[in-house]
C-alpha cells in the first residue's frame, strides 16, 4: 500500500516555525490588506472589491486578470492551513466573513467567477483556453479542502461541490456537454482532494476526464476558438502554440516538459494523481517520463524550472541561462507539489531530493526574509547595470516586490510554508516515512497503538537529526529515513547503537523495522562537506564552473560580501572552506568562506579590450550565503556558478 | 601636414582582388536584379520601382521604407568605386540610365527623395528624426562623387549638387531655416566628400552646423514633434530616446558611444571630418574620447560593435554577449571608416589595428564567399538548437540570407570591397603611408618625379610583404610601414639589409626615409604566430576564455569540423598549433589545428544534471577556420571564444 503524506504535522525548528509564524503573523495579515487594496505602493489587487461586485454590494467594474479570484483562494488555503496548525478565532472569523462574501457572489446555478459574472455575464465557458475559470474553481477548492480540514466548517465546501456540479454538468463526453479542460491546469489536481475529502467519484472521473481529453483531436481550443469566431467574438492576436498550454498532444504522448511551466507542472502532479487514483501504469510511465525530462535536463541547481521569459515557459534541453533564468516561483512550488505526489505512489529519495532542492533554494527565495517581498523570477546571477539597459532580461528584478499585479507567487509561496508539514512523513499501515529533515512532531497509530515521533534537528545548517518516540506499549512499525542524494556519510544510531543504513537502504531510504518501545531513540548523522557541483556537459551556461553546495543548501556569492564582477571570481577545484552559524546575518545562516578564490590582478590590467596574453592572479578570499537569502541586503551582483580555476 | 588617403589604387593579390572582381562580376550585377525585383526567392526591394513611380514613369505607391532610396545610391557607389579600378561600357551604361532615372525623379525645386514624393506629397522635412531623407541624400552625394571620380561624368554630381543646395536653403541657423539635423546622420560625412570635390564651402558650413547643432537645446526633434503636433499629425508610440540618435547631449559633451550603432559611427566620422577640416581641437578631442570608448570598452573580438539587438545599438561598457552580439555589419563598415578618418588626421597605428581588425573579421563575415547573400547580424557564437526557440536571440541567423526587406548591409559591404584600395595608402608630400599590407599597385608624385610602388603579399596568410620601387630617377620621401600591434616580431630590410624598425618607429610605423632609386626593393616580414587573445576582465562573456587569433584573422570554430556541444571544449593555455593553407577550403583559407583540446569523457557522463564530481577529460584534436568564413558549410555550432585549460 502507498505511504501517504500526513497532514497533522506541528513544525518545531529554528528554520520553518519562524517562517510559519511570519506567515501566520505578517504574510496572511499583509495579503489580507493586500487584496482589499490597503498597500500602500503595492499594485493594486482588486480581488475583494470583485467579489463585493459580483455580489452586488459595491458598483464596480471588474478589475486585474482574467484569475484574479484566485489570489483570494490561495489566501483562504493558506489561512486553512494556518488554523492547521492552530486554530485562531480572529484569523477564523475573517476567513468565515470571506468565504459568505464567496458564497453571496456564487451564482444560484453555482457558476462562480467575477470576471465573467461583472465583464462577461453569458458567455460562460466560450473561452476556457484563456480565462482561467476552471483554474479559479480549482484553487477555490483546495482552500475549501483546506479550510474544512482546519475547522470542519462546511461553508466553503458546500460553495466548492456547488459549484463542481456546475462544471460536472458544463463539461464531459455527453452530447449535451463541452468536451473541454481548461487552459490552465490546476483543477485537475484540486478535483483529485475534493474526491479524497467528500469521496464523491463523480469529481475523481471529471478530473481523469480532463487529463484523458486534454490534447485529443479535434482539439478543443481550436473547436472553442471556431465557435466564438463564429458568434463574431473579437479574438487578440495570440502567439502562443498548443504546447503552451500542454495541449499539444495527449499527456500519454509527451516526451518532454513543454510550454508554461506553471501550467506544465499542476497537470503532471494532477495526472500523477489520476495514475495514483486509477492505478494507471501508462500514465504513470508517461508521468514519470516528463518528470526525468524535468529535472534531468530542464531544471535549475536550485531547483527552479521554466527558464525562459518568453510565455514563462520550458525552452529546450539543458537550456538553462543565469541571468536570464526565469524560474518563476509559482513553477518551483508545482515541481514540489508534483514530486510530492510521486514520492507518495513510490516511495524513492530521488523524488524527495528534488522537493528538497527546490524548497530550500529557487523556492524558498522568492519571499524576502521580512516575508514583505517576494520575487516572481529567480534568475542565478544578476549584474545590476543591465536593469532596464538590455531587452534580453526583461524579467529579473534586483528586488523583490511587495506586490504584483499578477500576484500568483506570493500568496503561494505563503501557502506552501503554511503547509509545509504535510511535505515532511508520509505513511502507510506498517511504515512512516521521513522525507524531510525538519523539525516536528507527528503522531500515528500503527497496530491499534498510537505513537507521536518527535524530531528535532537544526536542520539544514547540521546534519544531525534526533527521533523520538512515544507509545503507551511496545509497536510495530518501520522507521524509513531518508539518506539524502547530497550525502555521501551518514551515520544511523537506534538507542546509541550503530546500525548501517547501506544494508536497510530501499530506494533511498534506510528502513528500521522493529518493536518500538516508548523513549527510543533513532539518530541520524548526515556528514555536510562544502561540495562543488558540476553540471551535466550539455549545460553550457555553467561549463567550467562549480556551484558550490553544503547540505541541501545551494550557495551563492553577493557583491555586499564579494565587490562586483563576479565572473573574474576563480574558485580552486581543491578549495577547502570555513563555516559558521551566523545568527544576526540574514536571520540567521551558515555562511561559507575560502581563501582559495582568484581574481586578475588589477594592477596588471590596461585599458587594452584584448590581449594577447594571460592576465596573473591574485588570491582571494570568497565568502557565500545561501541562494535563498540573496537580496536582502544592498543591490548588487549575484552569482551561483562561480568559475573553477 | 596630415596625410590623405589615395582613392587610385589597384589591388592584384589573391585575398582581396577575387573579391573585388566578385563585387564587380556577381554583386553588383545581383544587386541591380535585386534592386529591380528581379531576384526569386529574395525580399523585394521596389527602389527602382520607387524612382519610376516618383518620375511619373509609373502608377505605383512607394514600397519599402523610408530609407528604400539609399539601397540604389550605395549600389551606384559602388559602381563608381568598381569603375575607378576598370572603365566598363556595359556598367557605365546601365549606371547613366540610373542616374537618369534619378535626374528625371527629382522635383524642380531640387528635393529627391521617393518617399515624400510618393506617399506625403508637401510634407518634405516635417520628420527629419524619423524619415532619413537627409540620409538618403547623403548616400546619393557619396555616390555622386564616386562616380564622378571614375567617370568625369557630371550629371550625377549635378542632381546632387542641386539637392544639397536645395537642402542648404531649408536648414540652417537663419530665421527662415529649419535648425534641424538627420535622425541618422551619414549626411554630415558626405558633405564633406561633396565639397572636397566641389571645394563649395558651402556643403562644408553645412556640415558642420548639422555636427555642431545636433543635441541642442531646445532639441530640435523635440521642436519638430510639437509642431507634428500641432498640425494634427498622427505619431506612432516610440520608445526610442535622445541618445538613439545621438541627440541626447551635443557630441562635444558626449563621453561614450550611445544608441544605434551604425547612425553612432557615421555621425563620429563626419565629426572626425570637421574636426579635421576646421582644426577644431576640441572637437577632436571629443571624438577621439568616443574612440577610445567604443574600442576600449564596446567592442567585439571581431571588431563588431553595437551589441545589442534592441535598437540595433550600443548598450554600455563591456556589455559583450557572444549568442546574442548583433554586431551589424554596417556597424563594422562604419567603425572602419571612422578609424579611416582618424588616421588621416593622426597617423597612429592604433587606428588603422581597429581598421585591419574589422575589416577581416566582423565586417567580412557580413557577406558569403559567393557573394549572393549576406549577414545583417554577426554573432559570435551560435547554437542552432535556439533558432525559433528563444525569444532573446531574435536577430541571429545561420545562414545569410539573400536579401533582406531592410537591405542596408549587402550594398555597404559591396561599397566597402569596391573601394577597398582607398584604405591601403596614405600620403604628404613627403611621406607615403601602408596601413594595409594588400597587394595592389600605387602611384605617387614626390618632389615632382613619379613613384610607383608595388606592394606583393600573402597576406592575410602570410606576414611577408615586398615592396618595389619604380621612379625615373632618385625620390627623396618616407616609406612609413606600419607595424600592426598583432605583431611582435618584425623585420624590415631595405635592399636585403636589415633595418631595426624600432628605431625608426613613430606612432607604430617604421620609417623609412631616404633617396630611393627605381627598383629598390623594401621587405617586412611579420612572424604569424598563433595568439591565444585574452579579454580585459570586465568582459564578462569571455571570461575564462580564449579567441583564438593569427595575423590580423580572428578564427573560430565550427560544428562541421569539431563536432557540437563547443562550450564543452576547452584548449590549453600553452596549447601549439599546426597550420596551413587550404586551398580548396572555403576558397582558400589557413586552418589551424591543434591537439591540445579537451572535452568531457562523455563515457563518463550519466542522466544526472548536477554532480559532485569533476568529470574526467579526454583529449581533443580541434581544427579552427577563419572567423569571416563561418557558415559557409553546414548549418552547425559556431564559437569564436574557447574555454581555456
């Protein structure tokens, strides 16, 4: 039977419980206000005044994109996930007065969309490629599963299958429906939870609908499109191809990651669902497929995916520019999600060692570390003189903003945090998982007995990491610990006694099966060496460099540490490194620092652009931070592959 | 007294002389067809159309852009140039007929200019940013005098005489007059040309009011826009600011190489014309800072410059990108003929490096060795898989095309070939210059006795070149031989005997002075070794790297003769090469190879997209080709700057 991710986990670290409570404590309060236009200097959002619109309380056209609802739905998850953790009456009441706003504005055939209800009324469903109206549904129902497992209000939900029958009845094989999906994937997954929650198959097989049909000749888009040239609707030039929209071919057919990458990765993770659900092996090796695609040819160091600004999208094998990275961090959090979802159907570190990698890196730095701020893009190196000089990076900004108009990142990245927890264990009748080295309690019933695991760790700045177990009698269960790619030495104690994990490893995880006795505890050492990372040949913007790596964290330098041109830095392939815990620096890091760094002699360089000559060195010292943590402090260069000398 | 160039000077060698005869045989001729719509396959042109049309000869609106005229003064250019080497009844005739047809076009008032004529009729110099009329007239002068030169006929020079009178009465400082000046200059450096012809210093005042106005206060296009305007007339939005056309400061007060290239350096060339002409020191000085500029700090290996596609223009210092260099070949021609001015007005050295530089490489690539199509955009690396793929290389292409819709640069780069020997020589009264080593016979009056001297070379191939004197009897002037700053080690004999040029050497030239005798004979031989050429390090997209150079020919290398993947290779510091040449190779070219390469053992090499390992190396024998012939053989990766070991 497949472990399953267990969703009642409490966070107790340095590292996540801080950024859980900036969320619980500034993110979701600021986006609160940032919904309802109260930002001063932010974009303005329109979200809350559309609902009030669309309910007929407040006389107001439609305002920002055509998926501006779903910013509201991302913060209503996000706040379910919060009272997760803790429920919180003040926090609870706004989202109760919320989600009455949601349910006033729903349309009494539950239709439910201000963008069509205030700018469209009738025309409905004409445009699924582009309008996003299944997109909105799909977040508004993971909030609506959030919010119910938080508080068993059954408000939300009750809107949500409302409002899926209405889609149920809309789209389908019958004569009398459209055989439709909409342009942008995400309700595929969400109808997957609504099914898990509520156990009504009806939307489990819409969901399997729309992932069967997406792509199939005629293509919809096209039938859609025809239909409204027809009705004499006025259509905008569009250069964007099918691929963009994954509907290029049937997901069964794709051999590649194509197209928008946001889009790319909610399907994948909703068809890995369906493959799960449905026990599907075809879909399941098509899935896993484009998953090796991914993140063998396709995917950042840090984690981040979708490298071109252009439509935001997958470009081509190992494309994988630095400055021009696009690697938007609503694409790092669908990697996790989609990674997440085939750990749960196989159970191999190889698809928790790339949740980890993008967590801690591409995705992790799209939030300030005041939580104020996020980045849309995450570029691998920036040089702040192209700002607003060079046409060809038009997306990467020096900063992070405090809003966006197209405010998909923060509040998902709030969210992601807020539920982190369920990313850590995962569980099946005989064994519990360790996927992540996080701190937390867990607690599980295995044989009738009922067992809490306590881990403690300082996790990802030391390698060690303490489990604890408490049971009112002796229990039967497997303890399967993650040994994470990066690590080469780890060390496993159960009750200070070694135990060598290479002889319990199953696809990455060491499995320690016994009779568990209250107070025993399980130790895990995993040795953290600086490493220096080399890419794959055919990754030409990093040939002759090294990223430099310790733990999960991938390194970067800054040039508020390092001066500026940091493409003369030379790092030595021998390089050893100091490091330390520094708790006042970005709230806190392990930084890193060599003194086997190179740069030209300046005193040996002229004004002469070329020579025919080599330039000498001098030695250097280098000092890096982790990825995550660029830009929080003064504006300057930024570079994770450093050349090797 | 400063020397000038001498126009009458035939090329006989093996590099150049093909290619001038390719100008006059397949150029010319294919760019008349062109010209004419006549070319399958080609974009059409319509600029002869245009010119019937505009003569009444025609019922056709005008077709192209506004700067569709200047495409037939630079073909009649280069006739002139073509029939300045060999008088030829047939060209003649058809060159007469054009100019007839321009003659008849003409408006009695003196304007010419196919567009207004066509399609805004009384509206002549409302747009003068925008509309290049000036420009177009400033080709057709360069045109006129060459033709004249070669011909003696007058009738060109008439028409365009008539012109610039026309033109002198609408612009200048008085009351009635426009204070206006081109959005692309070219005219500035043209009247110049026409008065050295007419000696009317009235085209010279022209000139220099047109150099000395331009970034005014109140800026004139600015003034004109308003009053746009106010007549009611319809603006497209236009992004482009002041320094696009060089008119966000005055030049004196420029200190670096702004906007679009090509309009930059044609504008810097007429300025290096009043400076010259005026003895204006300080707007000398402001020039040669420019230089110093756009050759220290923006310019590629190749001698390209603008890097950057948007706006075809200059970015800012050491901003270089190989994939993406637009380093249009009109900038190149541009950057040698403000190099060229330079030099006559101070004969250094250095100068006539930048002109050798591009000439061979950035501006050579811009035309294929059959000379039928032609390269608008040279990068310096390309990687064939991005064609269509990556929004952020839009310019670049593969293969040259055979016309474009846009068609500056396949007439400049035939007026360039067709005019080549101009560039050899310069001369006082008592010294004769070789800035170029090109085979070719010059003659020369000193001190009242002819002199002929026949240069014979190799070169590019080889650095020995003999020079032989005929005189009717014993000359008394200076051989000033330059020293190119490639080389370090040059011999000089005079009649066998050794001369040491470091001692005679002023400003890079070696010189000779003495009685010479008819029949002396002077030899200068250049070692060619192969130089690995370093960038200054703030270049950042060649750190790491080396070009590979020998003589003034900056090699490359291609996919056909190394494999793909380039970026994986690299070559070893202390690397030796072989070389030789190849006669039936890309009509003849010197290959070097080398087996000091490496590569990554690609038996090594797993799926995995990051490791923490340094692949092993195997060696790898690497054949490099002369950066201008690239693309001449299968479409492939190309690479100019190599990984160095």
């Amino acid at each position: 039977m497949n472990p399953v991710s267990i969703p009642q986990v409490s966070i107790q670290d340095e590292f996540w419980a801080p950024r859980q409570r900036l969320v619980r404590d500034v993110v979701v309060p600021y986006q609160w206000e940032a919904l309802n236009d109260l930002v001063p200097g932010a974009e303005p959002s329109g979200t809350i005044a559309n609902f009030k619109a669309a309910a007929g309380e407040l006389e107001a056209a439609h305002h920002g994109f055509v998926f501006q609802d779903s910013d509201l739905a991302k913060w209503l998850e996000t706040v379910g996930f919060v009272l997760q953790q803790q429920r919180n009456e003040a926090l609870e009441a706004l989202a109760d007065s919320a989600i009455e706003l949601i349910g006033r504005a729903q349309m009494p055939n539950g239709y439910l969309g201000t963008f069509y209800q205030l700018q469209k009324p009738g025309l409905q469903w004409t445009n699924v490629r582009d309008d996003h109206e299944m997109y909105n549904a799909g977040h508004f129902m993971e909030a609506a599963v959030a919010y119910y497992e938080a508080t068993g209000k059954p408000k939300a939900l009750e809107i949500l299958c409302k409002f899926a029958d209405h889609i149920a009845e809309a789209f389908g094989p019958e004569e009398t429906q459209k055989p439709g999906y909409c342009g942008h994937p995400e309700i595929e997954l969400a109808l997957v939870k609504l099914y898990r929650l509520t156990g009504n198959t009806k939307y489990l097989a819409m969901s399997k609908f729309f992932i069967d049909e997406r792509g199939r000749e005629p293509l919809y888009f096209d039938v859609e499109l025809a239909e409204r040239q027809a009705a004499g609707m006025k259509e905008r030039v569009d250069r964007r191809q099918m691929a963009y929209f994954q509907s290029h071919a049937p997901i069964r057919k794709q051999q590649s990651a194509e197209g928008h990458a946001v889009r790319a990765v909610y399907l994948f993770a909703g068809a890995t669902d369906i493959a799960d659900e449905y026990e599907d092996s075809s879909l399941l090796e098509s899935v896993r497929a484009l998953w090796n695609n991914t993140v063998q040819r396709r995917m950042y160091v840090t984690g981040g995916i979708g490298s071109s600004d252009a439509f935001e999208a997958f470009s081509f094998d190992y494309d994988l520019p630095n400055e021009r990275a696009y690697a938007e961090t609503c694409a790092a959090i669908g990697l996790m999600n989609w990674g997440h979802r085939l750990l749960q159907i196989e159970a191999d570190s190889k698809y928790a060692d790339i949740m980890e990698r993008t967590l801690y890196n591409g995705l992790l730095s799209g939030i300030s570390l005041d939580g104020r701020s996020y980045f849309y893009v995450n570029p691998l190196e920036v040089w702040p003189v192209i700002s607003g000089k060079r046409d060809d990076i038009p997306g990467a900004t020096l900063r992070r903003q405090p809003w966006f108009g197209c405010a998909c990142c923060p509040p998902n990245i709030a969210r992601l945090i807020a539920s982190l927890g369920r990313y850590i264990y995962s569980v099946n009748e005989e064994e519990l998982y360790v996927h992540l080295y996080i701190g937390s309690r867990v607690a599980r019933e295995f044989g009738g007995r009922q067992v809490t695991v306590t881990q403690r760790t300082e996790y990802p700045w030391n390698g060690v990491a303490d489990f604890q177990l408490q049971t009112d009698g002796p229990v039967d269960f497997t303890l399967a610990l993650r040994l994470p790619g990066w690590c080469n030495d780890i060390k496993v104690k159960v009750n200070g006694q070694p135990v060598d994990p290479a002889l319990i490893e199953v696809k990455g995880y060491a499995k320690l099966r016994r009779a568990w006795n209250s107070g025993d505890r399980i130790q895990v050492e995993m040795a953290m060496p600086v490493e220096l990372v080399r890419s794959h040949p055919e990754l030409r913007e990093a040939a002759g460099k090294v990223a430099v790596q310790r733990g999960p964290i991938v390194y970067c330098m800054e040039e508020a540490d390092n001066g500026g041109n940091l493409r003369d830095v030379r790092l030595s392939s021998e390089a050893t490194f100091g490091g330390r815990f520094e708790p006042e620096l970005l709230n806190g890091v392990y930084v890193l620092e060599s003194d086997h760094g190179w740069r030209t002699d300046a005193s040996t360089v002229t004004d002469d652009l070329y020579v025919a000559k080599r330039y000498p060195l001098t030695q250097a010292s280098l000092r890096f931070i982790p990825y995550y943590a660029w830009a929080n402090r003064s504006e300057g260069e930024m570079a994770v592959w450093v050349r090797e000398k």
